[in-house]
C-alpha cells in the first residue's frame, strides 16, 4: 500500500534535484541548468558544495529503502558528476548533460514504484521528461 510519507519524501527530494539540475532554462534554447552547474564556475569549492545535496539525496534513498546497489549506483551517478565536473571548462558543459541528482531521483522513484511505496506513473512534483 503507497506511503504517503514516502511520497512527501521523494517530492521534497524532486523539488532538490529539480534546483541542483534544472532550475532554470538557458534564454533561447531548451538547454536547463540548476545550482549544481553555477556552483561549478565556482573554481575549487564549487563541484565541493555541489556534492552535499547530492549526499542527502543518497542518504535519504537509503532511508527510505533503497537497496544497497541501487545506492551504489546512485554513488556512481553522484561520482561521476563530481569527478568530470571538477574540470575546468569541460566539466561544466559535462553538468548540463549529466544532471546527476535528477538521475538519482528517477532510480529511487522507479524502485519505490516497484516495491509499492508510491503508486505506479505517480505525478513528479516538477521534474518532468523535458527538465530531465
């Protein structure tokens, strides 16, 4: 039976990945960018910052069930955005592709889905296909 609590949950963590990789539309394309990719232009500490709501977004996968490889592989998603988005330049255009957290999101809706804690096709608070 889906969990409301559980649905709050992935809603607030929508809303977080939608601003760390979505939030705002390049003017004139369909290109999006969130926090994630300003904080990267920060030289040294921005891909840093970037990595804390990538961490609670993991943390709290596992709070709410997620699977030990499933986290694993949101580890992976939040690594590989840290890594190749620590280079200069091409780490940030790397960022506007990669969108790392959004991808995580989507991985912990699927599996919550599976298991029955949300119901199936349940509406995204604001991440659709086109933000993703």
């Amino acid at each position: 039976m889906p969990d409301p609590k559980i649905a709050a949950d992935l809603d607030r963590l929508d809303r977080l990945a939608h601003r760390m990789d979505a939030l705002f539309r390049v003017p004139g394309t369909s290109i999006r960018v969130g926090a994630d990719s300003l904080l990267g232009l920060i030289p040294g500490v921005g891909d840093t910052l970037a990595l804390a709501p990538a961490g609670y977004i993991i943390a709290s996968a596992r709070r709410l069930g997620a699977p030990w490889p499933l986290i694993g592989r949101m580890g992976f998603n939040a690594g590989v955005d840290a890594i190749i988005g620590s280079i200069p330049l091409l780490g940030d255009i790397f960022d506007i592709g990669w969108k790392g957290n959004l991808r995580n999101v989507r991985l912990l809706r699927a599996h919550l889905e599976r298991k029955g804690a949300i119901p199936k096709d349940s509406p995204q608070t604001i991440i659709s296909e086109k933000t993703a």
